[in-house]
C-alpha cells in the first residue's frame, strides 16, 4: 500500500534551501508522506519529468547557466548518474521527454530557447541537436520584454510538439524530426490574447480538449485539439481564480477527465473545475495549506501540492463526486520544493 513521490527543489544557486532530489514514501491508503532523504544532489533540480520506457529520472537545472541532468533509477533510494548537459540558455523552467524516447525537449526561460538533446538507448544524455529561439515581445514591459519558453508539451500518440511561451504570448507548434533531432516550425503558430501570459498547458484525456492557464491575466483559456497536428481552437476562457494577487502556475486534468485543477499563487489556492461543458465550470476554490504553490501532482484520490515559500508538500484527499481538494491537508516539510513526479510502474 506505498508507493514514491520524487520532489524537485530550488537550491541556494536560485536562493532556495533545497539540496537536491528527495525520495517520498506515500501511504495509498491514508495519502500520509514520509521524506526518504536527498537521492540526487543537484542544483535547483526544479522540474523533473520520467522517460516514457526506461526507469530514468530527468531534471532541469534551474541556473543562469542552464542545463539537464538524468539518472538511473534502481530502488527508492539508489539513483546512478547519467550525465548532466548544458541547455545553451538560461534558467530552463521545464523539460519533456519526446515519444519514442530519443530527445529530451527542455525550455530555457530567460533567454526564451528551446533546447533538444539525444538521448542513448540507456537514456543517457547525449549531445544537443538543436537550440531555437523565440523572437518577440508582449505589453507587459517587465515579464514580456522578450521571448520566455515556459513548458514543453509533446502530443503523446505522436506529432507537434507545442511549446508555450509566456513572454510572446504564444504557443509554438514543432515537428521533431527523428533523425536529426532538430525542430522544425510548423504554421499557424496560435495566438492568445496580449497580456495573456501563457505558463502550462494541460491536456484532456480524450486527446481532444485542451486548457491554457495565464499567468499574467489569471485566466484559463479552453481550446478544442486536433491532436496529431496540435492545432488549437480557442473556445473562450474563465477565471483561474476569484481571489486578488493571483498568479496561476501549474494546470493539470483528473485522469479519469472529469476535474480540472488551477494553483493560484498569491492566494494561495487550488481552484476545481468541473469540464462536463465547454467552458471549465468553478466547483471551488480550497486553500493549499502553505504559501506560493509553484507545482501539483494528481495521483489516485489524492492531490499533492509543492508550498515552494512555506516549505511543505501538502496532501488533499480529493472528493470522488464533486473533485474538490478535502481540507485540512497532510504536510510533509521539505526545503523550497518546487515540483512533485509521482514514480512509474515499468
């Protein structure tokens, strides 16, 4: 009846007071978490993302200097490093496994590139095999002066992999050729409203409906998905929050696609959506128990919020008929976590 949860950190390089990686226990029954320690020292190891067929772990580096390291997973505790590779950007904020498993895809924030490296048969980091850079601006002069690739998000079955990007307002539609690793611009790029701030997209399950949180205006923007070629089809948009001073990061769908979930730092809260109709429809909007909520996971019955400033991953058991957060949460302290990857059967 337990399982792992990997947490992320931002370490004294990014001026957090994490020291690396840290292994999870979580009890499936009562969604209780117990620290197994730091696994991976690292610098600001803040987003961290699996291999789709290998039992490897891949993080950011979250550092002026960027890049992306990768280990081996062999028990709970026992990580084997393979190899860390420079991203040629700064800060990258979030990174994606490729289908099929050959390139790792990671977005450097600051200087608004993305990044391709290869990955060996053992998922080994290899070299990078392309580094493009976004060209633009939007109307907020202090977080849109330039270009700021903010997620990376492959079609899952296979095709364009989308790439949102904060500071042009945009998201970003690549073909990734498999034999050169290189990313190939695809048209039309889509669009958002200016100011929108586009930070994580989220898709449905049902491969068809996709959700767009703004960090900048606090909106969600729902959009119909033709899949394979990743086109989106914006089909209005409702508030991430109903509280002042938010600022929304990390989006994620219920797996079985019947509940949306928004964290809203500044607030700090998570809002459930109900997606039965076109528009994501509020349910609620619970406290997260801590302060500055950068990441979630859903895992099961629950939901694990990362409390980056507070210092704490927090558990809510998730209501099975209405899908909101139950309060009060269970905390497990931990040092500036930043993101929750549950681990994976293989």
């Amino acid at each position: 009846m337990t399982e792992l949860l990997y947490v992320g950190c931002y370490t004294a390089e990014t001026g957090g007071q994490g020291t690396g990686i840290t292994a999870v226990r979580r009890d499936r029954g009562t969604g209780a978490l117990e620290s197994l320690g730091v696994v991976a020292q690292a610098p600001s190891p803040s987003f961290l993302v699996w291999h789709p067929t290998l039992p490897v772990l891949y993080s950011v580096n979250e550092l002026e200097e960027g890049a992306v390291s990768g280990w081996a997973v062999a028990g709970a505790t026992s990580l084997r490093p393979l190899g860390t590779a420079s991203t040629g950007g700064m800060h990258p904020c979030h990174l994606a496994v490729a289908p099929g498993g050959r390139y790792l895809i990671s977005a450097n924030y600051t200087s608004g590139s993305v990044a391709v490296h290869r990955l060996a048969d053992d998922g080994a980091l290899g070299e990078r095999t392309d580094l493009l850079v976004h060209d633009g601006a939007g109307p907020d002069p202090e977080r849109q002066e330039r270009a700021h690739a903010h997620m990376i998000s492959p079609n899952p079955g296979g095709g364009a992999v989308l790439v949102v990007d904060l500071g042009t307002d945009a998201v970003y539609r690549y073909e990734l050729e498999a034999a050169t690793g290189r990313l190939v611009p695809l048209a039309p790029r889509v669009h958002t409203h200016p100011g929108k701030g586009p930070r994580h997209l989220a898709r449905h399950p049902d491969g068809r409906r996709a959700y767009l949180v703004g960090e900048l205006d606090r909106s969600v923007t729902a959009y119909e998905l033709d899949g394979v070629p990743g086109i989106l089809h914006d089909r209005g948009r409702v508030p991430a929050s109903e509280r002042a001073g938010a600022f929304p990061s990390e989006i994620a769908v219920s797996a079985d696609g019947r509940f949306l979930y928004v964290a809203n730092r500044g607030p700090d809260t998570i809002t459930a959506f109900a997606v039965d109709e076109l528009l994501p429809r509020r349910v609620a909007e619970v406290a997260t128990g801590g302060q500055w909520p950068r990441h979630f996971a859903l895992i099961e019955e629950h939901l694990y919020v990362a409390n980056e400033r507070s210092h704490a991953v927090v558990g809510f058991r998730l209501d099975p008929d209405t899908g909101v957060p139950q309060e009060p949460g269970t905390a497990l302290e931990l040092s500036s976590p930043t993101c929750v990857l549950p681990a994976k059967s293989l």
